[in-house]
C-alpha cells in the first residue's frame, strides 16, 4: 500500500531528477537513490577518457593534500579528490568559457553533500590571483583548448611548492616531429594545442616544471584500451610529418610533473610571466 509519505518522497526525487536534467552536464554522476547526471555530449568517448585519466590518478595519495582543480566545468575530478581523501579541494573555472553556465557543479556538491570550496571567476591564465601554493594541481582536458599554453603554464608555476604534483591531461599527437606542436588559434573551442610528448615536455620544462611520467592512450577499435608509459627521458622516434594537414588522429595523454628551480637553459635571458623567480641567475 502507497502511502502519502511515499508519493511525496517520488514527487521529491521527480523534482530534483528534473533539477538534473535541466543541466548542460559534461560528466556523469550517480547521486544515488536512483538519481542520475547524464552527459550530453560524445558520450561513449568521455568515458574512455575518464577511465584513462581515473587509472592514472589512482597512483597518486590524495590523503590529507590540498588541491587545486583548475578548469573544473561540473567539479568531477574535484568530488574525486574529495573522495580520495583530499584535506582541501578548491574547484576553479571560468564560467565565461562555459557552456554549462556552470551550474553543474553547485547542484553536485549539495546533492553529494560535498565540502569543496568553489571559484568560477578564476581561469588558469589568472591562477597565480589565487595567490597561494596547493599540494596537488589537477589540469585536466585543458591545455589543448589554450591559445597560450606557456602563459597557462606559468601561471600553475605560481601555485606550486617544491613537493607538487602536478596532472596534465589533453589531447596529443605522434604526427608531427618529436619536439614540436600543433598551434591552430582558429580551433580553440576544440584542439588548439596539440602536443607531441616530447613538444609537451619542452614547454613545461620552459615553465619550470620537470616531467616524471606521461601515459598515452590511443583508442582502438570499438574503443578498447591501449595504453603506453613513455619514458620522459628518451625522445621515442616519432613519425616525420608529410604535410601540414590537419592531423587524422589525436589520441590523449596523461602528463605528471613536478616544479623545479635552478638554472634552465631554455631561457637565456630573463623569462616571462615572473618564471625568473624561480632561475638564481635572474632573481
């Protein structure tokens, strides 16, 4: 027998499913109690990524850390930080390059009763505002949208102390020359950065960070798995590129850094963005 108590609580779960629904969401969230956030874009494809950057992230401890997630869009990878035991978590995004609104991720922490601290007016370009060093950067499906990635680099130099990790997720590519880039302004709302391991190397080495590890994942038919370690150390012979069209394939890579200070070869002269601080010949 239905009760008046058991149509309230379904008129309830109706509404806030409703609330949902009503959300541009990018990740997928299970709330529990059989309410869902669904993705609404290339959904089978996120997923794999997901998985790829979820497997790299589990070798990392969370334990009592502070993180910084920047370009956080519903706060996925920020409720995991939480999860995973995150002393401190602070989501950050510019809802201007949202098209979510960024309403996601507020309906997201009351339903999950998080307690990540959130700031939507802050895009990584601006992360050295934040004025402050966090244990643990999240910087994931970013740096490939950036008409600037240097700029976007050093910024996330700002908020690191000597022991950061920091976490780099984007698109990649083994078309080019093993040292170079894609560079297409024209494709920012896509892929206007993409990287080859060791271009991506260079230009965070140009930022003061040095590279410990990248994981590369290139999907395979019907969207199984393959994942490869490259060695941050040994530049892998690369294909040569035939022309510049634009590339067929861009697979994803998962790129693990720490900062470092001291003298850095790639800048001869004083460097941009502050960067000098961290170099004894400029400081």
């Amino acid at each position: 027998m239905t009760t008046p108590d058991d149509k309230n609580e379904h008129l309830d779960r109706a509404q806030l499913q409703a609330q949902i629904d009503a959300v541009d969401w990018y990740h997928e969230f299970d709330f529990g109690d059989g309410l869902r956030a669904v993705t609404k874009s290339q959904a089978q494809d996120h997923r794999e990524i997901w998985r790829f950057i979820e497997t790299n992230l589990a070798r990392i401890d969370f334990s009592g850390r502070s993180v910084l997630e920047i370009g956080c869009w519903d706060g996925y990878w920020s409720f995991y930080a939480e999860k995973r035991g995150a002393r401190e978590v602070l989501a950050t995004d510019d809802t201007t390059q949202n098209w979510a609104n960024g309403r996601g991720i507020h309906l997201a922490k009351q339903l999950l009763n998080s307690s990540i601290a959130i700031d939507q007016s802050i895009s990584i370009y601006e992360a050295s505002k934040l004025n402050r060093t966090f244990d643990i950067v999240l910087c994931l499906g970013v740096y490939y949208h950036l008409i600037d990635p240097f700029a976007g680099f050093a910024e996330l130099r700002h908020c690191t102390h000597p022991d950061t990790i920091v976490v780099f997720e984007g698109d990649a590519t083994l078309s080019l020359r093993p040292d170079t880039f894609l560079w297409d302004p024209s494709d920012s709302a896509k892929s206007a950065f993409v990287p080859t391991p060791a271009g991506l190397r260079q230009m965070l080495r140009a930022a003061y960070f040095d590279v410990e590890s990248q994981v590369w994942m290139r999907p395979t038919p019907r969207w199984g798995l393959s994942m490869t370690t490259i060695n941050p150390l040994s530049v892998p012979a690369l294909v040569e590129p035939t022309s510049l069209k634009p590339l067929k394939h861009r697979d994803r890579m998962v790129t693990i850094a720490r900062p470092f200070e001291g003298e850095n070869p790639l800048h001869p002269y004083k460097p941009p963005f502050a960067l000098w601080r961290y170099d004894p010949r400029f400081g």
